[in-house]
C-alpha cells in the first residue's frame, strides 16, 4: 500500500495525528520544509539503490546455492492491487468496529519483533566486521526437529555471540520505538523494511513488473482520491509503514512533531522494478548499467514532481501518480 507525503499542519492531520493537535503546531518554516523533503528524498533513494544492489548479490547466492527466488509471476502482479484493496478495505473496517487503541497496541508488538529481525538482518554484517578481535565470540546451531523415528527438520539456524549482541541493540531501539513511537526509531525500522524488501521481493520480468506498477497506478489515485478509506487508515494505523521527518526541526530539535511523511509502498514498489533493471544489465556482463541509472534517475525526478505538485497545490498526493510513469517511460 502506498502512502503519500504530507506537508501542511491539516494535511498532516491525515497521518496519525489528529485535527486538533495539527491546529497547535508551529507552521513549518521554507527552512524547515527544505530540509524535511530533502531528507526524506535522501531517505528514499538510499533503500532502493542498497537494496537493488543488495538483491543482485542474493540472487546470485540463491542460483550457487540451488535454491530457486521466489518471484512474482503475471498473474501475482495482476492480483496484487486487488488483494491490497480487499486488505486495506479490511483494515478500515477494523478500525471501524474495535477500538484503534487495542489494534494500534496489537500492532506495536508485532512491528517490534519483525523490525528487531530486519534491523539486525541489515546491521548484523557490521557488526561482525567491527566488533574487535578480543571479543570472546562464541558459535551455536539450533536444530528443531518434529517426530521420534522419522525426524522432521523444522529450523535449523546457526549463529554466535556478534549476532545476540546484534539483536540485543536492534531490541533496544525497538523498545526505544514501542515506548516513544520516536520518529527517529520509526525511520531505523523503514529503512530496514524499505532495504529487505527491494532486496527480497523479486519480479521475474519486467512485463510482470508493468503490469504490477500499472494496477499499483490505478489502485493509489482510486483510494487516495476517490474515498477517504486510505486517509482513515492512515490516521489510525500506527507502525513504522512510513518513512517520516519533522519540518519543525530547527524550532523543536528532536522533539519535533510537524512531519512531512513517505510510505513504504512509495519506495518498496518501484525499488522492486528498478531492482530487476540492475539485475538485467548485470546479466548482459556489460560495464554499463544503463537501465538501472535510467531508472533511478527517474525515480527521483518523480519524488521531486510529487513534492512540487503537494507543496503548490497544499494538498497530500498518492506518489506512485508520478513515480510509476516516471520509472516506467525512462527505461523504455
């Protein structure tokens, strides 16, 4: 699901904060504004190159090692915008029947596992680079296993010392975001989806990601302006989905509250396609990486028309309007 940028005080009434708190903060600043979309272009570009190039090194793992990448076909692409309505949709009805506290509380406890994993995922070969020689690592391997005669494997896992330490300050901020919900923590845990997820998520050729980009297209202009489903969600869901930055920074540091905000599916959903460009010139064994950069230049041009058409007409834009045109037409 794509989300979109948010700028003025109203506007950012639409993101998880409500009408009457957005009418008591400070107007952002030209300053304050430059530096908020500034950084979360930064922000954006950073996981959709990492993990492009990230995913040409895991499929090639995956090819050395024998085991098949799973990859979107035709068909998952052409279901996919349907499935995220049916799930969106269903989302806003959750939060029309139960109470968005108890749902928003249900939520934190599973974005605080599956962030502390992706989190660790990413920093973990840092970790092992870094940590100094003296430390007294120390390797495991945990076999679970079902059955008494015929044993079924069912996890098999080898890691050591480096990698508790690893989790055990990816579990910090983890905590730090559950208690805070800071905004700092929250942009930690996108980032760390944004970079898994162009990573992992694969599309098997690039008419299967057209066709995915082209119903993604229709599906972000449907329910950003033709209902208010996805404003509701938006106000009510409560996780790290999105990527956020104060425009109030230089008057409030980091207790800062008027965001500007990108979501998710706004970078995972175009990184995935421009991630199969630079695996596509990476298999001509050419120098050149002419559609990956095409692509990616595009991107950015994109992102830099959303936040000009928002900040002109003072109104939230769903961003794939501008990006999936812009990703798709370069290339070509």
């Amino acid at each position: 699901m794509a989300d979109t940028v948010t700028e003025a005080p109203a506007v950012n009434a639409t993101m998880n904060e409500t009408a009457a708190n957005a009418t008591t903060k400070i107007p952002a600043t030209p300053e304050g504004m430059a530096i908020a979309y500034g950084s979360l272009c930064l922000m954006a570009v950073i996981p959709i190159f990492y993990g492009a190039v990230r995913s040409v090194k895991y499929h090639t793992d995956q090819r050395e090692s024998g085991d098949k990448p799973e990859t979107m076909s035709h068909k998952d692409a052409a279901m996919f915008p349907i499935i995220a309505s049916g799930t969106l949709f269903g989302i806003y009805l959750i939060f029309q029947i139960f109470s968005k506290e108890y749902i928003n509380l249900l939520l934190a406890v599973y974005f605080f596992f599956l962030g502390v994993f992706a989190l660790a995922n990413l920093v973990g070969p840092l970790f092992s680079r870094y940590i100094p020689a003296a430390f007294p690592n120390m390797e495991y391997h945990l076999i679970f296993t079902q059955g008494k005669e015929k044993k079924e494997e069912l996890m098999n896992y080898e890691f050591d010392r480096k990698d508790i330490l690893c989790h055990a300050v990816c579990a910090v901020i983890g905590v730090w975001y559950l208690v805070k919900k800071h905004w700092i923590a929250n942009n930690l845990f996108g980032l760390a989806f944004a970079i898994s997820g162009v990573e992992i998520l694969s599309l098997n050729r690039i008419s299967t990601g057209l066709i995915l980009l082209g119903g993604l297209f229709v599906y972000d202009i449907f329910w950003v302006f033709g209902t208010n489903v996805m404003v509701t969600v938006a106000k009510s869901f409560d996780a790290p989905i999105k990527l956020v930055f104060p425009q109030d920074l230089l008057e409030k540091g980091l207790a800062a509250n008027n965001f500007a905000m990108l979501g998710l599916g706004d970078i995972v959903i175009p990184g995935i396609f421009i991630a199969l460009l630079l695996r596509f010139d990476v298999s001509q064994k050419k120098n050149s990486k002419t559609y990956f950069y095409a692509s990616f230049l595009a991107y950015c041009l994109g992102l830099g028309a959303t936040i000009l058409v928002m900040h002109v007409f003072k109104h939230a834009q769903p961003a794939l309007l501008y990006l999936v045109p812009a990703c798709t037409s370069f290339p070509l």
